[in-house]
C-alpha cells in the first residue's frame, strides 16, 4: 500500500513531467506512513493569501482561513446561528449587543476576547474593501467586557448578524500586522502549519479546540489549475476530495469504482452586466433586446444539464430574499423591434470581457450569447483576459458587457443585491433610487417577512430595468474517494473540514 507521503512525492514528480500516472498504486487507508491521518483537498481555485480581511469575498481564502479562523455566526437555512457568539440583541434600533462565548482560546492559548472582535472588525472596515458597504452604519465597537461587545449604528442594521458570518474573528492586538497573516492564528478545529504560495497550504488539528475536535490530524489543500490533473490525482489515491467539476468532467468521477460523486444547491450564479456608462447601453429598450436575443432555457440545458437551472431572479433561489422571475422570453423579432424603437436599427457593436478560467463553461456560454447576438444585428468582440487584467478592467469600468460567475456569500439577498445595486455601488451605471429606498429600508428591518418582501420588489425593479442577464443558478458538485466519510458541501461551498474523516 502506497503511503501519504510517497503519494504526495510521487504526485510532485508525475507534475513535473506533465503526468500524474507514474505513481500507480491506491492507498485509502489516510494514513501519512505515521500514523497520521492526512485529508487532502485540491479546490478549483487555490488561496492567493491567507488575509482573509484583505481578500473577504475570495471562495478560496474563505474556504481556508475559515478552517482555523471562526466567526460570530454561521449562516443555516437562511438565518443567522451562534459560533463564537452565543446571543445578540437589540436594545435599541441603533444598538446591537453580542454575548460571546466563554472558555474559548485561540490555538496559541491566549483567551479570545471582546477585544480581539473589537480589532478584527474595525480593521475589516479601515480596509475598505468588498464587505465594508455592509458595516458602514457601524459608528462604534465597544468591548464592553471580556464577553461582550456592543455596535452602535448611525441608523438601524437588521443585517448585522447576517454580515458578521463572514467577518473571520482574528487576534486583536495583530490583525494589523500584515506578517500575522502569514500564520494567522484561530480559535477554530486546525492551525496552520504552512503556507506555500501556488503550492499547498497545511493545516493541523488544534488539540485545545472549544468544540468538537478535528477527525483528522492533518488537512492538505493543493494546488493544481488543471482539472484534468486534479481527476487523474482522485483517480490515483493522491487526493481526496475535488469540489467544482466541471459539467463536461463530471462523467470521468461520477459511476467510477473507489469515488462517490455528489451535487447539492447552492449561492453561485452567473450574471452578464451591461456597463450604462457607455451609450448604447444606457438605453434600456437596447438592453431588453438583447436579453430577448438569447435563447437561455437552450443555452444552460446544453452547457450544464443537471448542475444549473434557469436564473429567475438576481440571486440564486438559495438564498434568503430571492423571488422567482419570469425568465425574458426568446424573441429574436421583439429584439429587432426594440432595437429599432430606440435608434438602433442599424445594429450595434460592443466588447464583452470575462476571466480566464472564471467559471464551468463561461467561454462557451460567451460564445453562444455573441453567436445570438449577431443574429439580430449586435456584434460583440469577445475579450477573455487573464484574471488579474480583468479584475483591473471591471473595477475601472472598462468594458461594456461583463460577463463572471458570483457568490452571495452570506446568503442573505443584501449581500448581493444591496451592495451591487445601490446608486453608491457605481458597479455598472446604474442607478434607481426608488430601489435604493427600498434597500435601505430592507437593510434596517428587524422584521424578516418584510425583508423578504422588499427584496422581491428590489429584485422585479432590476430584472424589469434590464441591468443585467442572470443566465444560470450554479449547483456545487463534489467527488471524493469512497474512505472519506462525513463531507457536507453547504450552499456557500465552503466546506468544515473538521467534520471530514479519512480511511
């Protein structure tokens, strides 16, 4: 039997060649030759940093920090649970009070304190990054006592219990320091061992855990870009878990002796944005046609089979808020028609950008909305750039139709639909303010029947404006050799590893 260890050599060498077969052999037993039990994960995007305040909105970092560092709340079914928190209330509408939980320690044994949420959140602000819009209301932190910390608002925030399952609870006194990322230090099941940046990041348990303890000793999270590579690496006994496979790939994992292949609902969609700070784009009988143009229910069948469905709204069904649209009917003729009542009878010519590698089958489905297109007269160049690039393109606004994968990382519709749609967002060049009213006055409600009704109307508001095509809901997929017992993929497909065992 082929340990751990010589699997994991072998797999750097076959890499090297540009072949994973050379090590031949199967292991499933878990153990690393000694003694230990090692879980090894390759996701389809490796971390580029362990800050996970620096990169909040980041699958990958999220999905690795979140194994070490914990949070106040964890989301579940929509609503917000206790974590490192154990109740919160309302004193009054600008004031939120959170009990944290006693006897907590990070893994270094110092105690976790109101002190160490006070910092880790006032620097997630100062950052200003993609989360900060939803805690912009927050005027104060105090940590009242060892165990407990107030918010003061400058107007009432329903959402905070919500926002703060994302916000990862650090050690106060060096959340500021760029160098504690390196080895950042939780409260959560693992500690980190090392990271190696485009390599491997390691993890071990933390045997001083509050909670219930890891059901392994040591979890691997490589990276390896190529799908192929990650398959023949399940195949070979050389990796254990895979999660986001491709619809094309799925074949190769699904119905194979040794793994157990399995899909679950999820917050991943694909939207396509139209930049209306870039004629003709600010029409909104432009932007209808071309939603008319493309034939989606045909396009989503043929590219995703199982793993997606028909968007309805600007959020997956998944989450909490969503409503269900009606789907803009295909209607080549209307197309044409509405190009011609606003001016463009002509035609029209654009650019569309997406990311290298952004999602499963992005540059097919970008080829079939360009190939619909023409057909009423649209002609679009298609850009794909390399991540980086277009990262820096879409924040400067330079292009005209977008087109990406998103996640509503919190579940909840306001992590999505207010911080993206709102006149402040300047995310496309859009704006609307009977919207923003209404998300402004999602965003305040303590009352979840009414948040719910106010993102339905949010929600009709964008899809009737035409802002953007939300072409298809995403479902997470996994596979994973048939010894690993107990992975749950949650819709935010972030798996706890803590859960996981091996062998």
């Amino acid at each position: 039997m082929i340990s751990r260890s010589r699997a994991m050599g072998c797999l750097v060498t076959a890499a090297l060649v540009l072949g994973l077969t050379a090590c031949g052999g199967s292991g499933g037993s878990g153990d690393s030759g000694g003694g230990e039990k090692v879980l090894r994960y390759a996701p389809q995007l490796f971390p580029v940093s362990l800050d996970v305040q620096l990169y909040p909105a980041e699958e990958a970092v999220q999905t690795t920090v979140q194994q070490s560092l914990e949070t106040l709340t964890v989301m579940q079914d929509g609503q917000p649970q206790p974590k490192l928190a154990t109740s919160w209330e309302n004193p009054d509408d600008k004031t939120w009070v959170f009990h944290l939980r006693e006897g907590v320690t990070f893994s270094d044994g110092t105690p976790f304190t109101a002190k160490d949420v006070k910092g880790s959140v006032e620097r997630l602000i100062g950052l200003n990054g993609s989360l900060t819009p939803l805690l912009s209301a927050i005027e104060k932190i105090e940590a009242t006592d060892d165990h407990t910390v107030t918010f003061h608002t400058s107007s009432p925030l329903g959402t905070l219990p919500s926002t703060l399952s994302l916000v990862f609870i650090g050690q106060g006194d060096k959340v500021t320091d760029d160098a504690y990322w390196q080895k950042p230090i939780g409260t959560g099941p693992f500690m980190f061992e090392s990271f190696s940046p485009d390599d491997k990041v390691v993890l071990t348990r933390n045997d001083q855990y509050w909670g219930d303890k890891a059901k392994v000793d040591k979890l691997e999270i490589l990276n390896m870009p190529e799908i192929s590579a990650r398959i023949t690496a399940l195949n070979n006994d050389e990796v254990d878990v895979l999660a986001s496979i491709p619809p094309d790939q799925v074949d190769e994992v699904k119905d194979v002796p040794g793994i157990v292949y399995g899909s679950a609902p999820g917050y991943n969609y694909y939207f396509l944005w139209f930049n209306q700070n870039n004629k003709p784009f600010d029409n909104v009988k432009v932007r209808q046609a071309m939603l008319h143009a493309v034939d989606v229910k045909s396009i989503v069948g043929d590219l995703f089979g199982d793993l997606g469905t028909v968007g309805q709204a600007p959020v997956t069904q998944e989450v909490f808020g969503a409503t269900q649209l009606e789907p803009y009917s295909y209607d080549p003729e209307l197309a044409k028609k509405l190009l011609a009542e606003a001016g463009y009878d002509k035609g029209v010519t654009a650019t569309m950008q997406w990311p290298l590698e952004g999602g499963p089958n992005i540059r097919p489905m970008a080829q079939a909305f360009i190939s619909a297109w023409e057909k009423v007269g649209i002609k679009v160049e298609p850009l794909e750039k390399e991540r980086a690039t277009w990262v820096k393109d879409l924040n400067a606004l330079n292009w005209d139709l977008n087109l990406q994968t998103n996640s509503t990382g919190t579940g909840d519709a306001d992590f999505t639909i207010n911080r993206l749609y709102n006149c402040d967002a300047k995310r496309m060049g859009y704006c609307n303010k009977d919207l923003d009213k209404i998300l402004v006055k999602a965003r305040e409600s303590l009352d979840q029947n009414e948040r719910k009704d106010l993102y339905a109307q949010a929600s009709k508001i964008i899809w009737d404006d035409a802002v953007g095509l939300y072409p298809v809901d995403l479902k997470n997929n996994y596979a994973i050799r048939d010894d690993v017992k107990g992975l749950e993929m949650p819709a935010s497909g972030r798996p706890d590893f803590s859960k996981v065992s091996v062998g």
